[in-house]
C-alpha cells in the first residue's frame, strides 16, 4: 500500500486515510504490547503539531528530539514536519555539553525529551544556552515536581493542541498542504570523530526517495515488521525508521527498554532487521556458547548441519543450482536445526536483514546466510541518507557492498575515491557553505571520502579512506600503475592471530613490501607447542620457522589480492618481520593503535631500503623507550623474505 | 531540584529499650520520623541499628517504651498490624523466594490486598481473575519503575546480589507502604550499583512520598541522600539532626574514629 504523496506528513496522512486500522507503531509498555493504528498515529501527530504551534512554533523552526527509540518521538519527527518544521534527533547518550554544540548550532528552541534524565541534561544546557525556551517531556516519571518555565508533559501539549486546533480549524492542513518536497525534512548530525559535527540537511524529496528504493528493492509494505533500537540520531534509523516506514506503511515496533531488545524481537518476530556487524556477531557468539554446553549426540547434529550449511546454504538462498541430495539434506536440516536456531535469534519470520556501518567478517556473514537469515549488505553515510548501495537477492556478494541503488550513479575518482550522485545527496550542511562547497561538486557529486572499486557488474567494494591509498608506479617507472590501499591489505593480515601489526608500503614504488609485527602470545603459544626454544621478542621474531609462518599467511592474502579486480598487482613481494613492536610509546602507533606510516617509514628508512634495495638481511638498532621513561637499545639482523606471488584471477563470486 | 515537603511527625520512638537477657541492646532511644522525609539510622557494627528496625516493625517487642505511628499509640508492635498499616520493610540477608521469578516474588508483596480467597484465586474464577489482573498491573508498574523488565520472568536465585536487592525492594514497594524500612539496602554492592540504589530510593521518596528510614554503613551514600540521621552506639543515641549537624558531632566523630588516649 505505497502512496505517491511527496512529503512525509502527507505519507502519513495518505496511510491514516488508505489503512487507517492497520497498526503503524507498536511499544511494550508495563509487560503488554500496546498498537497505535494509523489513524491513531496521525491524529497524535496532529495534536501534537497543533500544540507546537499554540507555543509558537512555526515554519523552519528546528525541534531538537532527544531520547530513545519511542513512539512519541517518532510522532514528534512528523509533527514537526507538518508544520514545516525541521526535526533534529540527537544522540541520547551525548553528555551535555557536547549537546549544547548542536543545540546551539540549530538555533534550537523547542526540545522533546524522552525522560528525566535527558530533562536535566536540556536543563544543564540551558544554563549556557538560555534561548532553549521549551522541553517537552514524554515520560512524566520523576518530573512532578519540577518547576522550571517552558516546561511540560506530552499529554499537556497534545491537549493545548486540541484546544488550539479547534481555535484554528483549517491551519493545521493549510500547514500540511504548504510542505514542498524540496523542504529540509531533517537535520542529521555527523558524528564529528574529524573535526566538530556537522549538520546534514535532507530534504523530503531525498529521503522519501532513498526510502523508496529500498521499499520497492526488498518489497516491503503493511504486514512488515520491524524493530526499531538503534538511536534516532542516526542516518540508519531515520531510513529504516522514518523514510521507509512511512513510504513502505509497515508496522514499527519499539522495545520496552534497551535491554530487553532481543527478548522483544522473539516476541514480534520481525521481518525486516537491521543491525551493525557487532550485534550479529554477539548473537552468534551467545548461539556458540550455549551449543559447546549442550549434550553430545546435540553438539553431533549441530555440527552435522552446520557443515552442510556451510556448503550448500549460501548458494540456496542465493537461488543457485544444488543437487537433489543436498537439498533433501538441507530440509531436514531447517526442521531439525535451521529453524530452530533461527527462532531463538528471533529471526524465524525475517526476509530481509541488513549490515553496514563496518566491514562484517567473512564467516559471520556465511553464517547467517547459511542457516537462511538473507543478510545483506548495504553503503552509505549521513550525507546521501545511507543510501548509496544495497546488495540485491540473489546478488549477494560478501567482498562489495552492492550495486548502486535505484536513481544513484556512481563514479570512480581517478584517485580511487566514490562519488555519488542522485536522489539521496545532501542539501548542504546547516549554516556550512564552506564545508558543503568541499564535498559537492560543480556536476553535483558528493565526494564520499571513501575508496573503492566497481567490479564488472557494477558492484562496489570499498577499501579503504581515500586519503590513505596511494598508487603504484608502473613497472619502468612510467605512468601511475595500481591504486593502492594499504590499510585494506593490513587488514588482511591482520585477520590472522599470529599478526599483530602490519605496515604496508607501496605509494609510488614498483612493488608493494610489508613490516610485520608478530603476535608475541599467538606465536609463543605456537612455538611451545612445537617445542620450539626461544629467548624473547627479538630471538622468536628471527627464528627461520616464525619466518616460515609469517609467510604462509602472506601467500594467502596475495592468493586473495590475485583474485580480486585491480588488487593483483598489489600482492606484497617482499616482507621483514620486525624485531620490535610497534609502540605508541615510540610514537610508531597513535594512542587509538593507528600504524603511523610515514613516521614507521622515516624512523626505519634503512629497512625500507633494504626490502628495495635487493638485499637478503639487514642490520638495525633502534632506540626503544622503556615504560619508565628510560632508553635502551635494540639491535638485531633481519632476514627479508621473498613472499610466494599469484598470477591474477578472473573474480570468481 | 524537587520541591518535596516535609510533614509533621508520622513515626515516634519514645524511651526505647531491648535486652536480650543482660544484653542490652538498646536503651532508652528517642527519635521521630516526619512524613516524607528520608532519615537514616547509622552506628558502628553491634550499635543495635537493626533492632531498632525490628521494634518498629514488631518483629521484636521492647521492654520499655512506646511507638506512636500516625496519632496511634502503642506499647510494642505487631508485625501484621505494622504492615497492614503501611509498613514496609527490606531486609539485610535477602527475603526473596529464590525459585520464584522476580515477578512472582514481588507478586507476593501484594498479598495483603487481595481480597478473593484461596481456592478463588487457584481457580482464577471471575472476580478473582479480574482482581489478579489489576494487581498485575501494579506490579508491572513497579518493574517499570525499578528497570528491571528485562528479568521479569528470571527466578530470582539466578539474578546478581545488586539485582536481588532491587527486587526485594519492588516486594515491599508492591504493598504501596507509607513508611519503607530499608536495612542495609546497600550493603555488598559495588559503587555502580549503589549510585543505582541510592537513585531509586530517592525516586521511590519523590514519587510516591514514600517515608523511608535506612540503615546504612556506607556514610557518602548517607550524607548524600538522607534529610536526617540518627547515630546510634552500644544502644544509646549519641547523634541526630541533618548530615552536616551529624558531621561536626564530637560524639559521632568520637565513635567513628575512636578518642586520642
């Protein structure tokens, strides 16, 4: 039951109109369920505008929302709206005075809160930020006696809002018949780990598209479900929340508290999720541990299927062809196994389930879509509504995150970086013409600060920040070879427990060589077990044997690189295992244990010329400051090894 | 921030004194309650804190003195009676029924107010049914308030100490008393845990105007949320008045710290 209607108070209205009886927002409230129709809904919002509106507000004032994911707040989202308002979700958790940068920001005069604890926060910032003129309150609990001006309960303003509606009759639509869709709809901060938040401005027309597309992509409607637990704050929920609730008419369903967010989700059964890695990767952990306590003709059978799943699961839910046999298995598997597991995920009834916000390990994503949960992948930021990529059923590839997504075109920037262009690019930034002037174009691309390739059937992989890659020097020394990205190579490394560090170099050289730190415990433990004597870091760093190891994990990620389009020519040729960690102390990491890659380049510019220059060891000695501030010295001869090289793959999905 | 007031004097101690055979434990205690108020007993380890608990709440009977609760005088007390009008209490070593889901044990709390008989209530017939529904809901209010949702149905045995702390409180909230007992509510918790406690006594207070006395060891935890206090040593008072009148006490400072010899 989608509507064509180009705002979303308008959507709102169309569906209290279209399916007024049909639940829009659900909130366990006192152990109990409690459903807002969509009648229901719309007729709170427009009380709840009218009560803005009877305190003054008006067309482009911001409403800052602070509070956890309830039905009240997301009201609040359209009331404002309606009234040509701009919301402007904050995260909850911020403490106030990093709230008071935004609120002041916003200009920000009118707030809802959800509770106690966010009142007082807006208190505090209204000490330094007084023009903060009114906070309404959702949960009243604690608040009774507060006497503060310009404060007061959801239910007090819905009530001046009837009042005022009846005063007013007309306004209230004559509000909602002005919206245009080239209205700011939201105002979305970024996070500001570079720099202080910066606030997205969104239009109607560019959510209610990105919503759309992912609506019509995955076919979600009425009769959908979806948990709604992630901060409002977010680029995320606002799509999955807001946008694609509204465009789509499914039913929103918002937990008791953040605590019992899985219980709630068994409960509901939701057929639509989403989730950062992190969480699926809790789940399966909490699944592992419970299966290693079970009795052992279970822990047989779990296995058993598991293993099949492994095999066969990805390429059925994928739709590719598997044998007679596997299949029959694969059956009694889901009724024994499969299925169970999936209700205790609260998964039973999901049909689409969504990642992103980091890259998803590679078993972890097998896993899910193994057992049948059709997890997938999509890209996206604050600036283009998270709406850039979406993987699509039956295309799921685990290395990209996709395809572009419908009315999105992407470009490749001859540096490797993704530019975007179409329905779901920022506004500009609030009150930022410089900032927004830095990352949209003259031809209308938003510079996304990412790097990435495009695969032949237009999927996107993303592979590192773009101010990271570099390129390689074309064998000869001619033009620019290769893009090259270090940190998407050392994460790779990285994935295996013997590697602890790894820095890559390759910027404007004719082969990519590599430091490697071992992991002291991994490879200790590794050593003892084969009965391997060592005296220390250094000794164990040098053995002929840890050298061995180290590369064998080399010849497996250039087997990868050799696999993937425009990554063969970056396979690490040479490598040297370092005789010390890397160490903040030494300024070599940053106190966050970021590689420090030029300083790592300076400090051991004897070794970076030894592994180009042909040579088969190398002498160092390095200064080394110990935990009490005194210095010694550390000296030692490392071998360079020569790593085992592929000849480039066709990409096999 | 709240503008809670304090009443007239809901609860009064006179002249009260306990021995255990040549024990005494308490002798000749005076103190009063107001309603509204948050007051605190403190003493060292044996200073007769708890007896003094257990006499207002008739678990122990005074040889001397007198109670006087709401205009109502009385010799000693007793325990039903006590809780029938509006007494609650919590206790040091946790009362719960540790098999029972945090939902059941505080649905015991509510006891009191039923009003169907026994076998109505194991059939659920009619007006049973109907009564256990409504004090459902009160009990579904008190997990709300206490944010414990998340254990509702967990046997209380398996919850964390602080945890089984929070539900022994929501059991005798679920009596909706007028004067809440708290002994040692505190006690074994760690810091997180107690900042929690001690948030949801003052809610408790704020909310529902509920009086409450305390027994406490942990003296920030004290001076922080109590209106009054009274300081007890080797049975005697030797304190009372606000946390900074009780600070500057010689006698209090004597008992905590030990004299200069």
């Amino acid at each position: 039951m989608q509507t064509t209607a180009n705002t979303f108070p308008r959507l709102l209205l169309n569906h209290a109109k279209q399916q007024p009886d049909a639940p829009a927002v659900r909130e366990k409230d006192l152990g109990i369920w409690q459903t807002w129709t969509w009648a229901a809904t719309a007729r709170e919002v427009r009380d709840f505008a009218c009560g803005l509106a009877s305190l003054g507000f008006k067309a482009g004032d911001n409403l800052a929302i602070v509070g956890a994911n309830r039905p009240h707040l997301y009201m609040a989202v359209v009331a404002a709206q309606c009234l040509r308002g701009v919301p402007v979700p904050l995260y909850q958790d911020a403490v106030a005075g990093e709230m008071v940068f935004m609120l002041e920001d916003a200009s920000v005069e009118f707030v809802i809160a959800e509770d106690q604890e966010q009142v007082d926060k807006l208190l505090e910032c209204r000490e330094t930020r007084p023009t903060i003129r009114h906070i309404i309150y959702d949960d009243p609990r604690g608040l009774r006696h507060y006497d503060q001006p310009g404060l007061m309960s959801y239910e007090k303003l819905c009530e001046l809002g009837r009042a005022w509606d009846a005063a007013h009759p007309g306004s209230f639509d004559q509000g909602v018949a002005a919206g245009e869709p080239g209205d700011v709809a939201v105002i979305l901060y970024t996070s500001g780990t570079t720099g202080r938040p910066k606030g997205v401005c969104q239009t109607h027309a560019s959510f209610i598209a990105a919503g759309r597309g992912g609506v019509e992509t995955d076919k979600l409607g009425p009769g959908d479900n979806i948990m709604s637990y992630l901060p409002m704050a977010w680029v995320g929920d606002h799509l999955f929340s807001v946008a694609q609730w509204l465009v789509g008419g499914f039913t929103l369903n918002c937990p008791e508290s953040a605590e019992t967010v899985m219980n709630d989700m068994r409960e509901i059964g939701p057929s639509y999720y989403f989730g950062p890695p992190r969480t699926f990767e809790g789940l399966l952990t909490a699944v592992s541990i419970r299966m290693e306590d079970a009795a052992a003709p279970k822990r047989w059978l779990y296995a058993k299927f598991m293993a099949l799943a492994r095999r066969v699961g990805a390429d059925i839910l994928n739709g590719a062809p598997v044998g007679f046999g596997d299949r029959l298995m694969y059956g009694i598997g889901n009724l024994v196994i499969y299925g169970p597991l999936r209700n205790v995920l609260g998964m039973s009834r999901i049909r689409v389930a969504y990642t992103a916000g980091a890259a998803i390990g590679p078993d972890l994503f097998r896993f899910y879509r193994s057992i049948g949960v059709n997890l997938k992948q999509f890209y996206g930021q604050t600036e283009t509504c998270a709406y850039v990529c979406l993987q699509r059923d039956g295309k799921v590839k685990l290395q990209t995150v996709g395809g572009a997504a419908p009315g999105i075109e992407l470009k490749i920037a001859p540096d490797g970086e993704v530019l975007v262009r179409g329905v779901s690019v920022l506004k500009e930034y609030y009150k930022r013409p410089d900032a927004t002037a830095e990352v949209l174009d003259a031809d209308g691309y938003f510079h996304t600060g990412d790097a990435g390739v495009l695969d032949a059937e237009g999927h996107l992989r993303i592979i590192d920040r773009a101010k990271d890659v570099g390129r390689m020097a074309a064998p000869g020394g001619a033009a620019a070879g290769a893009m090259f990205a270090p940190n998407y190579i050392e994460n790779k490394l990285k994935f295996f427990p013997q590697i602890k560090e790894a820095v890559c170099f390759g910027h404007e050289r004719d082969q990519v060589c590599a430091f490697i730190n071992i992991d002291y415990e991994a490879v200790g433990n590794w050593a003892e077990r084969r009965g391997l004597a060592y005296g220390g870091y250094v000794d164990l760093a040098g053995k002929p044997d840890v050298l061995a190891l180290v590369a064998d994990c080399i010849a497996k990620v250039n087997a990868d690189l050799a696999a993937e389009e425009g990554m063969a020519d970056t396979q690490i040729a040479r490598f040297m295992v370092l005789h010390k960690e890397l160490d903040p102390d030494d300024d070599e990491l940053t106190r966050t244990r970021k590689v420090r890659r030029g300083f790592i380049a300076g400090k051991y510019a004897v070794l970076v010329d030894a592994l180009y220059g042909g040579k088969s060891e190398q002498y160092i000695e390095t200064q080394v400051k110990f935990e009490d501030g005194r210095t010694g010295v550390v000296s030692a001869t490392l071998g360079i090894v020569e790593a085992k090289r592929f000849a480039p793959m066709k990409a096999a999905a | 921030m709240s503008t809670r007031k304090i009443g007239e004097v809901i609860l009064d101690v006179q002249n009260i004194s306990l021995s255990f055979g040549g024990v005494k434990a308490l002798t000749d205690i005076s103190f009063n309650v107001r309603e509204h108020e948050v007051r605190a007993i403190i003493g060292p380890n044996g200073a007769g804190k708890s007896s003094m608990l257990n006499c207002i709440n008739g678990v122990y009977q005074p040889q001397q003195g007198s109670i006087t609760f709401r205009g109502q005088h009385f010799k000693h007390m007793n325990s039903r009676q006590v809780a029938e009008m509006g007494v609650a209490r919590t206790f040091q070593n946790l009362a719960l029924f540790k098999g029972m889901s945090v939902l059941d044990n505080i649905m015991t709390g509510r006891n009191l107010k039923m009003k169907s008989g026994l076998l109505a209530q194991a059939l659920r017939w009619g007006p049973a049914e109907r009564e256990e529904l409504a004090q459902r809901e009160f009990v579904e209010r008190i997990i709300d308030f206490l944010e414990i949702q998340l254990h509702r149905k967990t046997p209380v045995g398996r919850l964390p100490y602080g945890l089984q702390k929070r539900v022994d409180l929501g059991r005798a909230l679920a009596m909706e008393p007028q004067v809440l007992l708290l002994d040692e509510p505190m006690a074994g918790m760690n810091v997180e845990e107690k900042q929690d406690m001690s948030r949801f006594i003052l809610d408790v207070n704020d909310e529902f105007g509920t009086t409450i006395v305390l027994i406490e060891h942990d003296m920030g935890v004290v001076m922080d949320i109590s209106d009054r206090v009274v300081v007890l040593d080797y049975g005697k008072k030797i304190g009372d008045g606000t946390p900074d009148e009780v600070r500057n006490n010689e006698d209090v400072i004597r008992a905590y710290l030990g004299t200069e010899h």
